[in-house]
C-alpha cells in the first residue's frame, strides 16, 4: 500500500494550488504563477531529489545509475518541459473555469491519456482492477465536472487548457517509468524532472508580471507552491510510481481534484449541487477500489508491487 498511499499524498498535495492562486494576492497570471512555483519548486526538488539519491546510494545496496545515454537524457528532459508546461495550463484551467471544475478536468483526462499512452508503448493492456475503477473515477469526474460550481461553468480556452495539462502529466508519469524500468533511482528521476523543468521555466519569466511576488500573500504563496506542491509532491509521486505503473498512478491522483472541490467549497465559496456530491463519492470509492487492488496484488507477491 505504500507506493499508493505516497501518490495519493501527493495528490493531495497537488489539489491546493488552484485555490492557493485563488487566495493569492491580485495581479498574478497564470504564466508568472506557473513560472515563479517552477523556478521554486523545481531547484528544490532538483536538490532534494539528488541528495536522497546520493544518501541512499551510499547507505544501502543501491546498485549505481546505468549510463547516461541519449534515450534516458531524451526521456529526463521531457519530464522537465512536460512539467513546465502543465503549469501554465493548469492554471489557465482553473482561472478560467473555476478550480473545481479545471482540477477535475485535467486530472480526470490524465489516467485515460495515461493508460492509452501506456498501451502504445508497452503493447501492454491495462488491468482489469485498474479499467474497473478508472471507469468508476471518471464517472465521478463527469459528475463533478458536469455539474458546474458557484466559479462559473467551464469554457473553451479552460477546457482546452485543462486537457493540455493532462496530457502533460500522462507524458511525464509514463517516461518517469520508462527510466525507472531501466533501472535509474526514482529520486534521481524526480531531481532531474525538477531540474529541467526549472530549466524551461527561465524563459518564460520576462513576459510575466511579477511584481505580486514582493507582497507578503505573494511570496507564502510561491513558497507553498513550490516546496510543498512541486517539491515534496513530485518526490513523493515519483517513489510512489517506482511501485505502480503509470496508468495507476494517474488514477490515483484522482484524489487531487476530490481536495480541489472540497477547498474550492470550504475555503472559496463555490457551491457544489447534489450530483457533484455524489460524483466525489463514486470518485473516492474508484480510489479506493484501486488501492485495495495494488495492495492485493503486493501480498500475492510480496518482491513486487505493481498497478
């Protein structure tokens, strides 16, 4: 249970940067704020990741990294523009169509992206427990997402945005795997990914307006997003993915939109109707559907763990 309970952590964690934008101070753009959490978050992800590496590397059996071949150089940099971009775009999303409902799209797509993304490459087809509570997630996702909130109902340019950084996130999580598959260690994975993403977020900084950030709400704001949403978050994501297959891990960051609706209610005000209830409890059940189903399969083989 382990790997899925450190993902869904960070699903957790992830579900309140669109309301930590929300409560922010005035004048942020989805582009500065996607760009100062990257600069943030990335640089200590980056150190926290390789230092972990580094620490376990010597305290235990550990075996060293394989080489640095242009494939595993290819598939690290990609984790780090896929990251960059899922910023903007997120944000876009909920700024847009509101954070219920541009958290709830953007994680609803990815498990879907995912798990197709997954079977391209793999040839290998989903498991009937993940296809099983996919499809009950995704019915809470519709739910939520059809049901609208008191942020307004979501538009074109939002859902599109949303979209985008789902198939973002489906990017990243499934090369994320392909480099642990080839025996790199997920701290060293989750290091690179930060460092490439705080790489690819430097140019977008001069056509952002950033003067928020010299304001008290701004710079808690960038602090939270970066050390606890991109830092801690993707650390635990990825040594909880060194356990689980993309797809299922994309699943189970379906706890992200279920914390975004239920700050967007608490904290912002937006009011979800029955049918959004009852979509975070079928989505909840999908959840923990999988989860049973990951540690299941762990007991049938205590040497292995997968989704």
């Amino acid at each position: 249970m382990l790997p899925a309970l450190a993902v869904v952590a960070a699903a957790v964690l992830f579900g309140t940067t669109g309301t930590a934008q929300a409560v922010g101070p005035d004048g942020t753009t989805p582009l500065g704020v996607g760009a100062m959490r990257l600069v943030v978050g990335g640089v200590a992800l980056a150190a926290l990741g390789f230092a972990v590496a580094a620490r376990r590397r010597r305290r235990t059996s550990t075996p060293p990294s394989p080489p640095l071949t242009r494939r595993a150089f290819g598939l690290m940099a990609l984790t780090g523009v896929c990251l960059a971009a899922y910023q903007p775009l997120f944000f876009l999303g909920t700024e847009r169509s509101g954070v219920a409902v541009g958290t709830v799209i953007a994680l609803g797509s990815a498990p879907v992206l995912a798990g197709v993304l997954e079977w391209a490459l793999t040839r290998r087809i989903p498991r009937r427990s993940w296809m099983a509570a996919t499809a009950c997630a995704l019915v809470g996702v519709a739910l939520l997402a059809s049901a609208g909130t008191g942020g307004g109902a979501a538009d074109p340019v939002g859902i599109l945005g949303s979209l985008g950084a789902g198939a973002a996130f489906a990017v990243f999580a499934n090369a994320q795997r392909r480099l642990m598959d080839d025996g790199w260690d997920p701290f060293t994975v989750a290091g690179a990914m930060g460092l490439g993403s705080a790489i690819a977020a430097l140019p977008m900084l001069p056509f952002a307006p950033l003067g928020w950030l010299a304001t008290p709400a701004g710079a808690v704001m960038t602090l939270w997003l970066g050390l606890a949403t991109i830092a801690l978050a993707y650390a635990l994501f990825t040594w909880g993915l060194q356990g689980l297959t993309a797809s299922t891990a994309a699943t189970l960051t379906l706890a992200e939109p279920v914390t975004a609706a239920l700050l967007g209610t608490l904290v912002l005000g937006e009011r979800l109707g029955p049918p959004a209830v009852v979509g975070l409890v079928v989505l909840s059940a999908g959840l923990v559907l999988l989860a049973l189903g990951s540690r299941s399969r762990a007991a049938a083989r205590p040497f292995a763990v997968e989704g």
